[in-house]
C-alpha cells in the first residue's frame, strides 16, 4: 500500500483518489483547511470517498513518497514549484494534464533519484460541489518523463494503474501527449462555444472543421519531429467523442461556469508553433480568439 497525495480537488483528482482509494492512503493538498466529504458518483453507484485532507503548509519538507499533480494547464508550473520541496528525496512524481505545458525546467532541477512520470487520461467527469460524477472513461496512459522513471514506470504503473479501466504504458509518452492534444483540440473548443455534450460533435455539420483542425496538428506535430497519421488523429477523436458522449468536457464546463480555460494550452501552443515554422493554422487560431473572447465577455 502506497501514501499517495493527490493535488487539489478537481474532478480529475477525485476520480484518481477513488480509484486509488481501493488499494492505497489517499491524501487529498487542498487550498483551505476544511473538513469536506467526498463522494463519488456513476448512474448506479454513489460512495464516499476514502481519503484524507492537508493544505500545503502541513506538509513537512521531503515528506511525500508519491505525488500527483492533476490540475489545469496554467497551474502546473506553479504547483511545481509550490510542491518540489515537499517531496521525498527517492520520490514519484506524476503529472497529468491536458494540453502542452513547457515543464522541461521544473523537471531537470528535480533530483537524480526523483522520477517523473505523466498520466494521459481521458477519463470524463464533472463535480457538483464535493461529489464527482464519473461520466465516461477514454483511453489512459503512463509513461515516464526522466531517466530514473525509465527504470520504473512498469512497476509504478503496476501498483498504480494497472486496473483503471482502459490504461496502458508507453515508454514514449510524447507521441501520447500529442495525441491527446489533438483529441482536447478536436472535442474541448468546439463542444465549448456551442454548449453541447461530446458526443453531439459527431454531427457532420462539425466535420469538416475537425478535419481542418486534426490537419493543422498533424502538420505541427510534424515540424517539431514528432509524426502523426492524420486519419489516427480523427479516429481516436471520434473515438472518445462515442466514450465520453454524455459528458460535457472540462472546457465547456470552464466557461458555462466563466472560469478560465486552457484553451491556451491547446490551440494557443498549436498556434505559437506554428507562428515560429511559418505554418498556417486559421482553424486553431479561430476557435483561439472565439474561445479567449467568449470568456472575456462572460467576465465583464
Ligand atoms: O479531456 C477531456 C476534457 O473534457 O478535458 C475529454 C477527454 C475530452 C473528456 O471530456
């Protein structure tokens, strides 16, 4: 049994500390210190659960053996910082997010013996105060993200992840990561501006625009060295589209809620690297401006 802290509250975390409740001690970092319940919830099921709660000051420095840092795009960096003292000198480290995030700094002032991994998840849910929904549940994958995780990610991912639902291991999670951008840019958008479930994006009014989208992250992709099939990148779309049909993604609840989104992390990164290979993406570089204006608005 491992003592694993998971960051935040997010519905993410939440069903990350259900599952691994089930065989693990949970320790929920939480902003504030409160006294919550959390609860878990499928159409069949609601169960509390198991876990406890510390805020970042109660946790003494090189303390936590295993930490997961499953937050928005724009906090990763810094729960990076706020976090690295507080884990131990032989630590795991795993980070899982949506979108791409310029973590390479954080990660090299890590220690020799500190493993970094990244969990690529498309498990679909949303919170209603401290309860999560689980509402569908895409591919997962684990790979590591230095050398020392090379050695590891096979035993970690076995005590961790082996029986989530749908979750393999690569040893190259790049290609994943990209891969996962690309499905968030072909779902999170456009499900996003029209307020609609995941599953409604399979109307072919949306696909041509998809195609448009998935191309200009093929072509991307492909001048950072990194080569995609563009019917693979449509496919997995679709795919979680069908897997996650019921669920509103975590951009549509972002701005029907006016909260931030990551859109910047995802057509935003597609767009900065295209503006440096002198690529054109008119796609990505709409749903970037409608998706930026659309919450400026909202927040007036
Ligand atoms: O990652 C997601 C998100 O909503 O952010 C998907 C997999 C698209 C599920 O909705």
């Amino acid at each position: 049994m491992a003592n694993i802290h998971i960051l935040g509250e997010g519905a993410i975390g939440l069903l990350l500390a259900q599952h691994l409740s089930q065989s693990h001690q949970i320790t929920l970092i939480t902003r504030n210190k409160r006294a919550a319940t959390y609860l878990y919830q499928t159409a069949s099921i609601q169960q509390t659960i198991p876990c406890s709660t510390k805020t970042l000051a109660e946790l003494p420095a090189s303390s936590i053996d295993t930490l997961i840092i499953p937050v928005k795009a724009y906090q990763v960096i810094e729960a990076l910082r706020a976090l690295r003292p507080a884990l131990s000198k032989n630590g795991t480290l795993i980070l899982s997010h949506n979108g791409m995030v310029d973590w390479s700094g954080e990660l090299a002032a890590l220690e020799k013996t500190q493993s970094a991994y990244f969990l690529s998840t498309s498990i679909a849910g949303y919170k209603v105060a401290d309860s999560v929904h689980h509402t569908g549940q895409g591919a997962t994958w684990f790979g590591p993200l230095n050398s020392p995780a090379e050695h590891h990610y096979l035993r970690v991912f076995s005590q961790l992840f082996s029986t989530f639902e749908n979750a393999k291991t690569t040893f190259d999670i790049m290609p994943t990561l990209w891969k996962k951008l690309a499905v968030n840019i072909a779902i999170n958008p456009l499900s996003a501006l029209e307020q609609v479930a995941n599953g409604q994006l399979r109307q072919p009014k949306y696909a041509a625009q998809i195609l448009n989208l998935m191309n200009e992250v093929q072509l991307v992709a492909a001048s950072a060295g990194v080569t995609l099939a563009l019917g693979e990148l449509v496919t997995l779309a679709y795919t979680v589209m069908a897997q996650t049909a019921n669920n509103r993604s975590s951009m549509n609840q972002d701005l029907a809620n006016n909260r931030r989104t990551e859109i910047d992390a995802m057509c935003g990164y597609i767009c900065e690297l295209a503006a440096k290979q002198n690529i054109d993406v008119p796609f990505n570089q709409q749903l970037l401006e409608e998706v930026n204006k659309r919450w400026q608005l909202a927040r007036q």
